[in-house]
C-alpha cells in the first residue's frame, strides 16, 4: 500500500477510530510453539477453563453439521428461555451476545454519543475503555487502592461528580485484572451512589467462580430492588468452557432494554453452533460446577505456594491471580513465554510490574509455578 493512501484512510476513518487502542489479545500457542520452539503452551494467559465444556457439548455439536446451511435462531429463543428459567428473569429481559464483549459493544453503541461520560475502573478489562473511546465518550477511570482493592468511596465521588450523570458505569465484580471484588455491603453503597439517570453495567463474567467466596453480593436480587436501569453481564467463556464458541449474555432490567439492544446488534449475532453448545452446557450445570470447585482450589493452593516464596499478589474470587513482580512485566513474560507459559502482562500505566496468571489444568500450574521460580531467581 502507498503512503498516500494509508494517510489518506487514516483521514477518512472516524477520528475516535484513528487513535483507538488495540485490544491486547496475546499470542496465539502456534505462534509461541514457533517462536520460542517450545512443544507444549500452557496457555494462562486468557482466563480459560481447562476443563472445558460439558461431555454433552461434544455431543450436540457432532449431530449439528447436518443443520450448517440453516440459519440460527435470531432470537436465540431456546438458550434465552432456558437462561430465564434458571435465574427467575422473564425470556423478554435476557439479550444474548456473541460473547458478552459483544454486548458490552452493542451497549456503547446504543447508549453512548460523542461527549458523553463513563465511569469505569482501572486497571480494566481493556473493552471496557476502549468500545466507549470509540463511540467518542469521555473514559474516566476510577482506581483500586494501593492494596488492589475496590475504592468504593472514590467511586461514589466519581459517580456524583462531574456537571452531568454519567451515561454509563461499568464495572466488573469481580475485577478483571485485579480479581478483587466488591461485597454485598460496598455493591449496595455503588449502587445506591449510582445516579438514576445513569446506565449501571455489572460485567459478571467470573460470577460462577466468585459464588464461592463468601460475602459475593446477588446482584440481581440487589439490582432487581431498584427502580433504575441496569444490566448484568455473564458469559459462557469462562467457567462453561466455550471461550473459543462466544456466548455471552446480559439480564435486563426492562424489556425495553433489550429491545434497544437487539435493534443495534446484527441479527445473529449467536451462530447455531455456539447456540447449541451453550444451551448443552447450561444443561449440564454439575460439570460446570465441579470445574469451577476445582479451579478455585488450585487458585487458593498456587497463592499460598507464591505467598510462601514472598510474592504479594490481590486475593481473587476469580480464576486467576494478579501478581505484583515489582520489576518489569515484559522481560518476565518473555521468559516464561520462552519457557512455554503464556501469562499476561499487564500494559496500562502504574501496572507494568504486575502479570495475570490463569489458574489452568494441574500440570499448567506447576509448570507456571518452576518457571516463574527459575525466571524470578526465587529460592524454591
Ligand atoms: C472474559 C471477560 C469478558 C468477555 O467474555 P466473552 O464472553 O468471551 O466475550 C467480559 N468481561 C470480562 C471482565 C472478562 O474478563
């Protein structure tokens, strides 16, 4: 391509386009295999679950290949029932996404013009910033506290703050990268801070692990007590093993929401594999469960061997750990990476010491854990 005409598209793209950030998705494990020559990736670095789906995903999905020339179901119609049913939430409020980043886009593009304010936190799950900076909104950012956790009272300031309500909040609980979470008595304190003209966007996508730690909040049974809008996010990537299908969905507070919703995302945006997949795993919640009992007692066995060896770290209710190396992350990484462990590094300003570590299969673990000893020069 000429210069001239890569300046030129660089004119024509929308100017909140141009200096978009990319999402930092990390390497896939043929591109490691191949760098770093290692045979085996202990892939730890996007929060996968190492179980993966329920035996009867494998199931439905081989009988599906007859149905490939059909279209899905634009409304998702079985999934979206059955996701009702189980968390007493009428078909009408559950608006289904092609994994729940999805929602959170088609959420920006519905709500947000150009100059409108978002309260988010940081560090963040990178498309929380990045879908409203494309729709040209004003990202401010609310930080965890020096010992990693929610600032709950600095986030009453930031949502009562500023000349207009924000449009939008949106936070995750519990906190990707951080892993920490908001409790009942701090979520109802946001929630109540949260004026009601503004859109309240809970991104629950580690709700399945965060279950198990005690004083987690029902957020819906919280929300569902407030006249205002709302809507929580869950997904079928992390704790139902299907990442790699993209499943995600949000439960409303009003119909009226998802019908907003539904206007703005394409058509199907749920293809009929991933609909019958989810729908299969949903299902089959025992397996579901066993797999995130499991991962949380990996993740609570890996800290307590890092704390031994004197890494500080934020205590998680998620499946994973975020670890604060007190150097720099990326020469850290490459290490592992040359190892054949994949972790991410994190990239935003003030978090460049810390990596995020996905509690895998055992194995993965161990391997993580002599890696990190051999690349840190801890005494193991
Ligand atoms: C993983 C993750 C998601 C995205 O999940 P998908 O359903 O795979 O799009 C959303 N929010 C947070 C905070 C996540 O960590």
């Amino acid at each position: 391509m000429t210069t001239a005409s890569a300046e030129l598209l660089s004119r024509l793209a929308r100017p909140e386009v141009r200096d978009l950030p990319a999402y930092n998705a990390g390497l896939s494990s043929d591109v490691v295999r191949q760098r770093y020559g290692v045979t085996h990736v202990a892939r730890l670095a996007s929060n996968e679950n190492p179980f993966g789906p329920s035996p009867a995903v494998a199931k439905a999905l081989a009988e599906l290949a007859g149905a490939a020339a059909t279209y899905p179901d634009a409304n998702s119609q079985a999934l979206r029932s059955a996701i009702a049913e189980r968390t007493g939430t009428q078909a009408g409020q559950v608006v289904m996404g092609n994994g729940s980043e999805n929602l959170l886009e088609v959420l920006c593009q519905a709500f947000l013009s150009p100059g409108d304010r978002v309260v988010t936190l940081s560090p963040s799950f990178g498309l929380h910033d990045i879908y409203p900076r494309m729709m040209g909104a004003r990202v401010q950012m609310v930080p965890v506290t020096p010992a990693l956790e929610f600032d709950v009272d600095a986030w009453c300031d930031a949502l009562a703050g500023g000349p207009q309500p924000p449009k939008l909040a949106m936070l995750s609980n519990p906190s990707n990268p951080v892993g920490c979470m908001l409790d009942a008595h701090a979520f109802r304190r946001i929630v109540q801070a949260t004026p009601p003209e503004t859109l309240l966007v809970i991104d629950e996508a580690y709700y399945e692990y965060a279950r198990l730690t005690p004083g987690f909040p029902d957020a819906l049974a919280e929300l569902r007590a407030q006249s205002r809008p709302w809507i929580a996010l869950r997904t079928f990537s992390k704790a139902w093993g299907l990442a790699g299908l993209r499943v995600g969905y949000g439960i409303a507070s009003d119909e009226k929401l998802v019908q907003i919703l539904d206007r703005v995302r394409t058509p199907f945006n749920v293809n009929l594999a991933a609909q019958t997949a989810a729908l299969a795993a949903w299902k089959d919640p025992a397996h579901m469960e066993m797999s995130v009992r499991e991962t949380v007692a990996r993740r609570d066995a890996l800290a307590a061997q890092l704390h031994a060896l004197g890494v500080t770290m934020a205590p998680s209710a998620a499946n994973f750990l975020f670890l604060n190396l007190q150097r720099a992350n990326g020469p850290v990484a490459e290490g592992l990476l040359a190892r054949g462990v994949a972790v991410k590094p994190w990239k935003e300003r003030g978090y460049e010491n810390f990596i995020r570590v996905s509690i895998g299969s055992a194995e993965d673990n161990a391997l993580f854990l002599q890696a990190f000893t051999d690349v840190m020069g801890l005494a193991s």
